[in-house]
C-alpha cells in the first residue's frame, strides 16, 4: 500500500468525525416536521432542539483545548465518538423534549470537540503539497453529513415516529469513527511533544519518504527546543506576536457564519415550501446537499493549487452577489414573474452553496489548523471552534426571529449577510496571509 493510500485512508477514518458534524447539525432541517407533530413542540421548545447542538458544541472546546494537547489528538477523537454514540442513543428514544434536548446537547459536545481536532490531526499528519486537500477532506465529510441528514430525512420523511429512525441513522457513522480511531496513528508532531520520538519518527516514516521524514522530525524538534527555551505556553495565543493568528481565528468564523450558510442549511426546506410542494421542497433540499458536496470536492482541487486567500477572495465576491440576488427575490416578490422569482431564489441559493463550499467552508478550519505555534495548537483549534459555534448560534438564534419581522418579508436579511461578506474582503486583503506550499514549520517562524 502506497503512503499516499494510507494517508487517504487515515483522512477519510478522521473525517467521519465531520460527517457525524454534518448529520447532526442538518437531520433538525428534516426532522423539525415530525417533530412539531408528535411531541406539540411550543417556538420556544422548536428553539432548544434546534438550538441544543449548537449550545453544546460551544462547550466542547473548552473539554478538547486541555485534552486535546495533554491526552493526544488520536484519543480526544475516541471520546467524542463515545459521546456521539450515547447521544445518538438518547435522541432516538427521547420520551419527551426534554430527554430530546439532553441528547442532542451530546451530540452538540461531541461536534465541538471533533470540529477542533480533526482538522488540527489532518494537518499535522499531511505534508505540506497536501495539507489544504486533506484538511478540507473534514469540511467535504460535513457536507456530506449534511447530505445524508437530507436524504435519510426524504426515505423517513412519511414515516411513523420519522424523527426517531433519523436520529437512529446517526449511530451507524459514530460507531463507524471509533472502531476507526483505534486504528489510525497519533499525530508524530504530538508524539514529539511528549517525547515519544521514536514512535514519532515511526509515524513519519509510514507516511513520507525517508529523507522526508527525517527531515520533519528534526525540524520538529528544533522548533520544540526554541519553544522550551522560550518558555511557551497557552497564555501565548494572546499575546501582540499572535495578534494576527488570534484575529484570523475570530475573524474567519465571524463571516463564514455571518454569510448566512446556516440560515439556509436549518431553514432550507421552509423556504423552499413557499415555492414548491412539501415533496418537491423536500427534494430541493437534498439538491442543496448534493451541490454543498460536489462544490467543495471541486474546491479541494484549487486549494493547494491556488492558494487560500485567491479562493477566500472568490468566494466572497461570489456569495455577495448571490446573497443580494435572493434578497431581491424577496424584496420584489410582488412585482417579480413567479417563473422569474422561482429562478432568482433556487439559483441565487444553489450557486451561494457553491462559492461558499470552495471558500469560506473549508478555509474555516483549514486556517485555524495551519497558523498556530505547535506548542499551543490543540488550546487554540479549540478557541477556533468556540468561535464558530459561538457565531453560529447567534445565527440560528437571530434568523428565524428576522423571519418574522419586514427583515424577512422584504429580504434583508439577505443583504444584511451580503454586506458582512463585502467587509469580509477587506478581512482578506489585511488580516490573512498566504499559507499555500509552507511547512507548519516554515509558518510557525513567522512568529519567532
């Protein structure tokens, strides 16, 4: 088996952890329904559900920022598919909102701890002509999860008890990532840090090229030799040297959320409905999966060719003008040829997935993977993921109530997320630097 076989296969065992991520967050989009029937879900109970995963995964990095750098990133990654496992478990059978809401405040724990180490383990298993395609094999994953929640929410959509057999679904893949995870290598760059260097360099002759691996390792262990005389440590994520990486951190997930990408992956299917019947908006949804998945397989081809902040500035100018398209839709929806009205929203919505899968999607944890020293690393993934879950319930929160106000009548909540994504170039002009083609290493000295 080629070295090149065996990394894939260590990604795509790692990147179960984003499918469950997918899963979790998009199966509430189909189950919602079932939902409201069965249990008479009050707005303020729908707005727990929903929003219980997303509370949840705000409190996992907190658990994984200590863990991830004391324990390892091969076992944190284990006890978040127990948590998956048991969660899944307590959401299927929920006899009531409540038992509901604790369930999926697991699965909510369980995807804020992968969201910050799986990107952080691919990263530092993959070289660096590789890094941003294998790193992103994690947001493929998510949006693949996403897929299956649309489509397993379309084969039980009419059934009995339909919700359960969803949340059922999701134990298959938790199962799936820890018999994996027991399988796959720890991080060689975390071995060194606890010096284990034999099995380090092990690691790394499994998977480069002799002189490659050698070369890594001694590099590595440089740079954690500069580290100890420097007496690093967590508290260096704050200070003036790391301002930058800090700012990337914030700023990335601050638009990647505030575009609007959950707003549609929630709510998707609701506004479908006001277009096409239950049965057709059911399937314009799963369209939304497909395009979601495909996009960012054809951005994993353009990340390490192109570069991060060529592709940042594509998809930001991309999304802007689809988010202004829908937000027209809505604005002129009286006045607008229903034929017309109809192509503005699917096509505005369909090509935002697609410029946002090749850019802010993957970039997101693409970058809080590459720009942080080794030493603090696992501690600052997790403040990056606490970051896009933070943002990311303020937008599940934010968006249905604007539905309700002229904001969502009249589209502007549209062009709300199409100015935060104009300020978003200026974000990538100033703040986020080029990464293509250098070495974790070859970033970390920018700083030293």
């Amino acid at each position: 088996m080629s070295k090149n076989t065996i990394i894939y296969l260590i990604a795509a065992v790692a990147a179960t952890g984003g499918l469950l991520f997918g899963f979790d967050t998009g199966v509430i989009n189909v189950a919602l329904p079932s939902l409201r029937e069965q249990l008479q879900l009050t707005p303020s109970q729908e707005s727990m559900v929903v929003g219980a995963v997303l509370f949840g995964a705000m409190f996992g990095p907190f658990i994984s920022g200590f863990l991830t750098d004391k324990l390892g990133r091969k076992k944190i990654n284990i006890i978040a598919s127990l948590v998956f496992v048991v969660g899944s478990i307590l959401a299927a059978i929920a006899p009531d909102t409540n038992s509901l809401i604790a369930g999926r405040l697991l699965l909510g724990l369980a995807i804020g701890i992968v969201a910050a180490t799986v990107p952080l383990y691919l990263a530092e298993l993959s070289p660096k002509d590789k890094r941003g395609r294998m790193v992103t094999f994690f947001q493929l994953a998510i949006t693949l999860g996403i897929l299956l929640s649309y489509v397993v929410g379309y084969i039980f959509g009419d059934a009995e008890n339909a919700w359960r057999l969803m949340f059922w679904a999701g134990f298959v893949p938790a199962i799936i990532l820890f018999v994996g995870m027991l399988l796959v290598p720890e991080s060689p760059r975390w071995l060194l840090t606890k010096g284990r260097n034999e099995e380090a360099l092990k690691v790394l002759t499994q998977l480069r090229k002799p002189d490659e691996a050698v070369a890594e390792y001694n590099e590595t262990l440089k740079l954690l030799e500069e580290e100890r005389l420097n007496k690093s440590s967590w508290m260096e994520l704050f200070m003036p040297k790391l301002r930058i990486p800090l700012f990337i951190g914030i700023g990335i997930f601050a638009i990647q959320q505030f575009s609007g990408i959950n707003a549609i992956i929630y709510y998707s299917t609701d506004i479908f409905k006001s277009l096409f019947s239950d049965s057709q908006a059911a399937l314009a949804t799963v369209g939304v999966g497909i395009v979601n998945s495909l996009a960012t397989i054809l951005g994993m081809q353009f990340l390490d060719k192109w570069g991060r902040k060529p592709l940042l500035y594509t998809g930001l100018i991309g999304t802007a003008v689809c988010l202004g398209t829908v937000g027209l839709a809505f604005l002129f929806e009286s006045s607008l040829p229903a034929g017309l009205r109809q192509m503005m929203l699917v096509g505005g919505i369909y090509t935002y997935i697609i410029f946002f899968a090749i850019s802010l999607g993957p970039l997101g944890w693409l970058l809080i993977s590459e720009v942080y020293p080794l030493k603090i690393r696992g501690f600052a993934s997790s403040m990056g993921s606490f970051n896009h879950w933070f943002f990311d319930l303020m937008v599940a929160i934010s968006f249905p109530l604007m539905r309700a106000t002229s904001l969502g009548k009249n589209g502007g909540i549209f062009f709300i997320y199409m100015i935060v994504v104009l300020l978003g170039l200026l974000f990538a002009k100033f703040v986020v630097f080029e990464t293509k083609g250098l070495s974790l290493e070859d970033i970390e000295k920018k700083y030293n």
